[in-house]
C-alpha cells in the first residue's frame, strides 16, 4: 500500500513539473515576439505631435502607465527626455521611452 501511495505522489510531483516546465518554455518563447510587437513609438510621428505642439501651442495627451498627461511641448532635455507644463504643473520631465501613446488635441 505505501509502494502505491509513493507511486501516485511521485507521478504527481513530475506532472507538476512537466507542467511548470511547458509554461516556461511556452512563456520564454512568447517573449521575444512580445517585446517585437510593443516596441517603441515611431520616432518620426512623435517628434511630429511635439513639434506642431511647440509651434502651434496646441495641447497634447501623452498616455503613460496607465496614466494621462494633459499638457504642452516645452523643450527636449536630451534624446530620451522632454519638459512639457500644463495647468497643475509648471515643469514636467518624462521620459519618451516611457510613453505607450500620444495624441495632438
């Protein structure tokens, strides 16, 4: 009876492993074409909407985590940084990477 019992858990436990395991591999595979498919924003189009946000003072939406920035292109900091100001806030530096959209109002 305890040889059966060992038997039945044992089978179990590599169950439980070969499922952990096909997650994994499945998950790990997944990756790569996941991180292809939410890749940066086209640079061109950004740099569009901050352009025509400077020149025209025309407010934008800049959806970032979850979050929604209201506000005006004010200046590039660098190559991966922007101040922009809205109402609340006189200065705001984000991070372009960090952006998942943008939208010109």
């Amino acid at each position: 009876m305890n040889s059966s019992i060992h038997r039945h858990s044992h089978i179990r436990r590599v169950a439980r492993l070969v499922a952990v395991a096909t997650t994994l591999a499945v998950g790990s595979a997944a990756l790569p074409a996941l991180g292809q498919s939410a890749g940066a924003l086209n640079a061109a189009a950004v740099e569009e909407i901050l352009n025509t946000s400077l020149a025209q003072k025309k407010g934008m939406s800049i959806y970032m985590g979850g979050q929604t920035i209201n506000c005006v292109f004010v200046k590039r900091i660098d190559g991966n940084t922007i101040e922009v100001r809205n109402q609340q806030f006189g200065r705001v530096v984000l991070r372009i990477d960090r952006i998942d959209a943008i939208a010109l109002s």
